[in-house]
C-alpha cells in the first residue's frame, strides 16, 4: 500500500495497512487521530541554549532541534529550527510564542520552505 511506513501481511490484501501512513508529512497513529509534521522557526534563542534544551522544551510532539550557528565561529545565531507533531500547527505557535526559556522571550513562527525569497529582499539572493 502507498504511504503505509511498516506494509505487513495486510496491506496487499486490502486497503487496510498497519495503522501508520506517511503521506505528505502526515502521520495516522493505531487510534485514528491524525497529526501533521511541521517546521517551527524560533527566534530570540539563548546563545546558551542547546538542541536538546530546546526540544526538551517543547516537549514529547518535538521530534527535531537544530540550532542554527554561525559558519566561523561556531557560536548560535540566536534562532532554531523545530520539528513537531500536531494536529494544528498553530496549537504549536499559541503555546509557546511569548514563553520565557533561558531569560529569553521565544517568537515561534510556522517555518517557511527552504527556497522561498524573503519578500523584503526580493530575490538579492537568487544565484545568478
């Protein structure tokens, strides 16, 4: 079956799979509900934060940290990227935009896709 992440005995027999599809980011658990994989941005990070810190902070739906650093010297930028399960990733963004980590006050914002060009630069980094 397409989608189906663990095809068992079942799947070719019937439209029913295992109980766990993956389409489009999607992930269908054993009891129905259905919750999305999305891309968080978090801003105003602690240079002091680390990835596991950070997903710690969100919690058991956080399946991804990535803190991002600067190419020279090494040191946090001050923003992250965060990977959760949910089942409306604005649940995500109304729970902890605004919250405290580390003396810090977190902007969580729904990550755009890599490629996209920042309206306000309009394509200054298009490679020619």
């Amino acid at each position: 079956m397409v989608g189906c992440l663990f095809p068992g005995p079942t799947s070719y027999k019937s439209n029913r799979c295992c109980g766990i599809s993956a389409n489009a980011g999607r992930v269908k658990t054993f009891l129905g509900e259905t919750s999305v994989l999305s891309k968080f941005y978090v801003g105003n990070v602690s240079y002091d934060c680390t990835e596991a810190e950070l997903k710690e902070f969100f919690g058991p739906s956080a399946r991804s940290a990535k803190i991002i650093v600067d190419k020279e010297t090494r040191r946090s930028r001050g923003f992250a990227f965060i990977e959760c399960e949910c089942e409306k990733p604005e649940d995500v963004i109304w729970n902890f935009d605004g919250q405290d980590l580390m003396g810090r006050t977190l902007r969580v914002r729904e990550a755009n896709p890599r490629g996209d060009a920042n309206p306000r630069h309009g394509d200054r980094h298009a490679r020619r």
